[in-house]
C-alpha cells in the first residue's frame, strides 16, 4: 500500500496521459490547445511535488530552524503559468485566423483544402 502515498504522482501520470490523448486523438485545433493546456498542467504539479520538502519550512530566518523549502521551483511555476497564458492565447487567436482563412479548425478540413489531390 506503500503507492497510495503517492496520490501526486498518480494525478500527474493521469493528467499527463489525458493530455496527450487528447493532443494525438483530436483533430480539433481548440479541443489540441486545450490538451496541451492539461499536459502543461500535470508539468506544473509535477514540479511542485518535486520542490516540496516534508518537514521543511519557509525560508525565514528563525532560531533552531534548519530545514527549509526551496522557494524558486515555486516562483519558476508561477513564470511558466503566465507563459502558458500566453500561448494559449496565441494559439486561439491563430485558431480565430485560421477558421476565418479555412471556414473550419478541423484538422482533416484544412489539409483537404490545402491539397486537394489527396
């Protein structure tokens, strides 16, 4: 019962596969970014889980205090958040001028419309 304790773990690979399941299987270009969207966040879980230290305390100087928490994978998540943010934004403003030059954001429309031969 020693993997019950690892219940981070277990959301990360969950999350991670759902992720990527959705980024491969869909053909969708919104339903891709927000697959990405969920890959990026079982990274973000990832990564704190790693930076968290049992018994360790935040980084204040106090007397007979010796084990502290790292604070910078927390600050680098919070930097990768508001870069998420943005590409998820970029990506849906593409997805916008991709719908207005193709008429639709499936992926088997555009590259019929873009080689009709096939």
């Amino acid at each position: 019962m020693q993997w019950l304790g690892l219940y981070n773990y277990w959301v990360v690979i969950v999350l991670m596969m759902a992720g990527l399941y959705i980024v491969i299987a869909q053909g969708n270009l919104i339903k891709k970014i927000i697959g990405l969207n969920i890959l990026q966040t079982s990274v973000f879980v990832f990564y704190i889980t790693l930076a968290k230290r049992v018994g360790g305390t935040a980084p204040i100087h106090v007397a007979g205090i010796t084990d502290y928490s790292n604070p910078l994978p927390h600050v680098l998540i919070l930097t990768a958040i508001v870069v998420g943010v943005a590409l998820t934004a970029m990506g849906l403003a593409l997805a916008v001028r991709i719908h207005e030059a193709y008429g639709s954001i499936e992926e088997d429309d555009i590259h019929v419309q873009d080689d009709p031969d096939q």
